[in-house]
C-alpha cells in the first residue's frame, strides 16, 4: 500500500530492522506499515519524511514531488 516507503529505505540500502532502529520500533511494526496491514501514526509519518528529505504527501502518494514543501 504504501510503495513509497519501501522503494525510499531501498534507496539508502536499508533493511527494514534498519528503518525500525532509527524510528524506535519493532522489524515487525515497521513491515506493517510498508505492507499497509497498519496504519502509520502521524509522529511515524514526519519522522519519515525528515529522515527521507520528504513531505508526508509524498509518502502518502498525494504528490509526485519528492521535495519537501
């Protein structure tokens, strides 16, 4: 559901236990949110998006501008 997040942590050549040591979570947490079987948190979502230089509509998918605003 939410490629965009996958495709960006592949991009740094991460793997998701990575992303969810920087973000604080569990592998298992962080896969639900790529997979879309969960929902992200409004904190989750920022701290992605700055990690990533992103918006948070980026990652939704409410844009195709990577930069943020």
């Amino acid at each position: 559901m939410y490629p965009r997040l996958r495709n960006l942590r592949e991009d740094k050549d991460l793997s998701q236990t990575q992303m969810a040591k920087i973000l604080g979570m569990s592998q298992t947490g962080y896969s639900k949110y790529e997979t879309g079987e969960n929902d992200i948190p409004t904190s989750i979502l920022i701290k992605l998006a700055r990690y990533h230089n992103t918006s948070v509509d980026y990652l939704l998918g409410l844009t195709d501008r990577k930069e943020p605003y």
